[in-house]
C-alpha cells in the first residue's frame, strides 16, 4: 500500500448533503446557501437572555468560518480543516452524446472515437446549456446570502473545466488567478473526451489561469490502450490533496473537476460514493491530519464488492 504523510476526513453535521445517498439514479446539485445548517457553533458569542440566534444566510456563514479558524488555530502543525468547493463542469459535447446512445454503448464504442458527424468531443467543449450552468454558479459570489468565496481556485486542464471555471467564477477573476491542475483530471485513457489539449493552446485560449510547472506540452498521461483504475484515481487525489494541505494556506479552495474525479476525492477522504450533476458545486469540509505512521489513507479507495460505483 502506497505510504501518506496525511489522512484525510470529510466531516459530517455541516451541510445537508450528509443526506445524499451512493445510489446511481442520484445526481446532487447545488442547493440554496449551498446547503448549510442551521446550527449553533462553540465559537458562537453568548446570546442575550432571550435572543434568538441570526438565521440569516449571511450570519450562518459567517458563523462557519469562525468556526473553522478556531479548527486551525488549536494544532496548526498536526491538524487542519479546508473547506472544498467541489465543482462538476457543466454539461459537455461528450455528455449529450453519451445520453443519445446509452451508457454501454458509449464505453464500447463511441467514447473511442474523437467525434461524429455533426459534434466534436475530444477534450471536449462545453455545451451552450453547459455553458449556462457554469454562469449560473457566478451568482454565488455576488449576492447578500454571505457565502465564503474561494480564496484559491484550482482547475482541470481539460478544456470543459477551464471554460466552466471562467463562466463560474467570472466575478471573483480579476482578484484570484484560477491555478490549471493535471492531477484534477478525469480518468486516463481510452476516452477521448479525457485527452488533453496542449500547454501551449491551454495558454492561448486562457490567458487568465496559471498553468502549473510541469505541465508537459503534449499530453503524455493518456493512453489509447488503457484506463486508469478508481484505485489508480483515488490515489492519484490523494497526492493532490496533500499537495493542498502542505503548500497552500487558503481555508477555503475551489476544485473545478470531473464526476470521476469528484468521486475519487470523495474516496480519499472517506466520503460516500455521490454522483454529482453537471455543472454542480458541491461543499465539503475536509480534515487533513498529519500521520508519518500511518500508510494507508485511502479509507474508501477499495469498494466492496457488488457496491462499486461506475463512474466511466
């Protein structure tokens, strides 16, 4: 088993999506005030005798966040908390026609192939109705409901992340550069939706990211011959995660990725095996703890058997 400097821990009793079940007819979506609880906090102030506690939007919020910095001022060295906003891109070329032929037939035949007749899919665009849901998130950071905004962005090299996240996060750009992230990306190989564009056309077309070093011209992780496994996946999300936790000191962290790539961070931090919608964001509040001793993390990489969740 691969060996990890931290574990990680989604935490539950924050957001209504502890709800969501691991059932493949589910899709989460975005809800109102992404879906915090209403609840009283240790770091609330005492109420006056016979106060009732602000329930507004923006007070619950703000409440949160005391609350997740008192988390990380108690053992900064060994403990830390980082609230995710886990986004899926809005809906692509490759996803309508994944609908017009099934499922199975996508994976045997036309997810092989870089398009058809009419549509192009390889590395895939978004759709107009795809691009819609990515500006309809924009709201998010411009109303009074008080909702943090993400102090870091990360995104997946893949073109349908990088255009959902200048739809997305229109607003907060001119002030937080979206960092390009090849860890972020959706299963390896085979599909040709998941082959990746080059660095150079990457820059080209969106001059306002920063592309990590490293990132190699030609695309070099995918295979024609080979899928990456959600073992394989899970513990490629993993190495970001602690990637995150030891370099970036932001408390709040937008990830604009995949639904297989959701799913594998889900698995590395122990969360439920929850399919999220396109064009979703999807809140989770993630404990990083620091364990040399500890070697294996993946605390949901290996699925029982008869309760793997397909995520192709």
């Amino acid at each position: 088993m691969p060996e990890h400097k931290l574990c990680f821990s989604a935490q539950r009793g924050f957001f209504s999506h502890d709800n969501d079940i691991a059932d493949w007819k589910f899709r989460a979506t975005t809800q109102p005030s992404l879906g915090l609880l209403d609840r009283p906090y240790p770091t609330d102030e005492e109420p006056n005798e016979g106060a009732a506690r602000d329930s507004s939007s923006s007070a619950q919020w703000a409440r949160f966040q005391s609350y997740i910095k008192r988390l990380n001022s108690e053992d900064p060295q060994n403990k830390q908390y980082k609230l995710f906003y886990m986004v899926r891109h809005g809906q692509g070329v490759h996803n309508v026609k994944k609908t017009e032929v099934g499922r199975e037939e996508w994976n045997r035949y036309w997810a092989k192939l870089p398009g058809d007749s009419t549509a192009n899919w390889l590395d895939a665009a978004l759709t107009p109705y795809g691009k819609a849901q990515a500006t309809g998130l924009a709201s998010l950071w411009t109303g009074d409901h008080g909702i943090q905004s993400p102090q870091s962005i990360y995104s997946s090299p893949l073109r349908r992340c990088l255009q959902t996240t200048s739809h997305a996060f229109a607003p907060l750009l001119s002030q937080t550069i979206p960092i390009v992230k090849e860890s972020l990306r959706e299963r390896l190989g085979v599909h040709t939706c998941d082959e990746r564009s080059t660095r150079s056309w990457i820059a080209e077309a969106f001059p306002e990211f920063r592309i990590e070093e490293g990132l190699s011209e030609e695309d070099e992780l995918w295979q024609v011959d080979r899928r990456e496994t959600i073992e394989e996946h899970t513990e490629r999300s993993t190495r970001f995660l602690e990637a995150i936790f030891d370099n970036d000191r932001s408390e709040t962290i937008a990830l604009v990725a995949h639904s297989g790539t959701l799913i594998a961070l889900f698995a590395a931090t122990g969360w439920g095996k929850i399919k999220v919608a396109a064009g979703v964001l999807y809140p989770l509040l993630v404990c990083g703890t620091r364990n040399p001793t500890v070697k294996h993390c993946l605390q949901a990489a290996t699925l029982s058997s008869g309760s793997r969740l397909k995520v192709n």
